[in-house]
C-alpha cells in the first residue's frame, strides 16, 4: 500500500479501526518511532503530555493479553440477549498477536504536578489529552499504511500487572500496530450489523442542543 502525499482529510478517511486485516509483518521501528512522534505532538491541557507508550513486542506477552481478552468477550457475549449475540459471535475484536505490535497507552494524572493550567475545574481534561495522543497515533498510522486497533477489552489491573505500570499511571487503550492488507472502507461494527453511524447532520445543533 503506498499511503505517500495523504492530506489530513483522505487519512481521516482511510483511518479505520483493525482487526482482522493485518498482514502479520512487524512495522520496522523507523515508522513506528514516527508515529509515536506525531502522537507525542498532541496538544496537551497544561502542557503536561501525561501519555507514556509502552511498546510490546515479545510474543509470550502478546499471547497473555489476547487470552485475557478473549475470556472479557465471553464475558460480555455471555451477558448479551440472544438476538445480539448472534449479531456479535463473526464480530473480531481485536488483532493482538497478528499484529504483532501492542503500544499500551498510559495516564499519568499526577504529570504536570498540582496545578494543571486547565485541568482545575474539568479534571477528565488530562484523559482528554493522552486521548487527543492516540488520534495522532491513528492518523500518522494511517498515512504510513499501517493498521491500528484499540483494545478495550480488559481489567485495568490485569493490564497494568502485564507491562509493569507504576503506582498512579493507568492504562487507557490496548492499540494493535502493523501493517495492513488494506483498510476496510466500511467500519466492521457497520459490515456486521452491529451498529450503524448517524448522519453528520444529527450530530450538528444550532445555538442549543435542541436546534
Ligand atoms: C475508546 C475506544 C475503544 C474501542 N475498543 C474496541 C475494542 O475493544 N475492540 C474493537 O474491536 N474495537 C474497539 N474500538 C473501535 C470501534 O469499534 C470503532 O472505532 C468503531 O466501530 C468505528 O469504526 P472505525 O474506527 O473503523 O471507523 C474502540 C474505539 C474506541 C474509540
């Protein structure tokens, strides 16, 4: 896939979240350095860049997380009515070992220390931020060809134990990275009638949410 001369609009386009569609190839370290570079240029509440990215390669930890993973989608398939979860059983979740990148995305609230410039009245604006990281991640991704698939399906603690997280920095996102095949132009969750988008126009209010 060549992805040279993108513009910020055709890879929001392109970007799609992946599963199933990772060619099994490792993304070479250079790409994968200036990815995490566009992502460490987020803007940030306070300047206080509270990410850090946790890069995991070794094939017996990607083996641990993807079976964690699987007894959370059980858990949840388990907890669904039988119409869903008949919708949800073709549905991939994520893409952890074939793509044989996991970046754990951490939260540092105590980064910037106690007084935030912007963070006083709206404490989730540091969450905000290390979010704002990850859709840089995603887009530079996207622009260089490579897939990127956010993993929620785990306990926190589980995850933290895994990569060794200190005390006060939580894990905010599981993101598979590795080259793709392609990327699907429909969202999966759309493909298999999970959940359809809405129109812009729905999302869009005039002066008040009512309008
Ligand atoms: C916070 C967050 C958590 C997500 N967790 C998962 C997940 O655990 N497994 C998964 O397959 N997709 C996950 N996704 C991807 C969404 O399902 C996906 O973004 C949505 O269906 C729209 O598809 P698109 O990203 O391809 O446009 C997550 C996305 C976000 C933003």
């Amino acid at each position: 896939m060549d992805a040279d001369g993108l513009s910020v609009y055709d890879a929001i386009r392109l970007r799609r979240d992946v599963r199933a569609e990772f060619t099994g190839d490792v993304v070479d370290d250079a790409t994968l350095w200036r990815i995490l570079a566009a992502a460490h240029r987020a803007p940030s509440v306070g300047n206080s860049q509270p990410w850090d990215f946790v890069v995991v390669r070794d094939p017996s930890t990607l083996r641990k997380f993807a079976e964690h993973v699987a007894d959370k989608r059980i858990e949840f398939r388990d907890a669904l009515p039988e119409e869903r979860a008949t919708t949800f059983a073709p549905i991939k979740i994520e893409g952890i070992v074939e793509s044989g990148t996991g970046i754990v995305v951490s939260y540092d609230h105590g980064r910037g220390g106690p007084q935030v410039l912007g963070r006083a009245t709206v404490p989730e604006t540091g969450v905000y931020s290390a979010v704002l990281a990850i859709q840089n991640l995603w887009l530079a991704a996207t622009a260089e060809g490579i897939g990127v698939g956010w993993v929620s399906f785990y306990d926190p603690e589980f995850l933290t134990e895994l990569v060794g997280l200190p005390d006060g920095i939580r894990p905010i996102a599981w993101l598979c990275v590795g080259p793709v095949h392609e990327f699907q132009q429909v969202p999966d969750l759309e493909r298999f009638g999970w959940r359809t988008g809405r129109p812009l126009t729905d999302a869009v209010h005039q002066e008040t949410f009512r309008a």
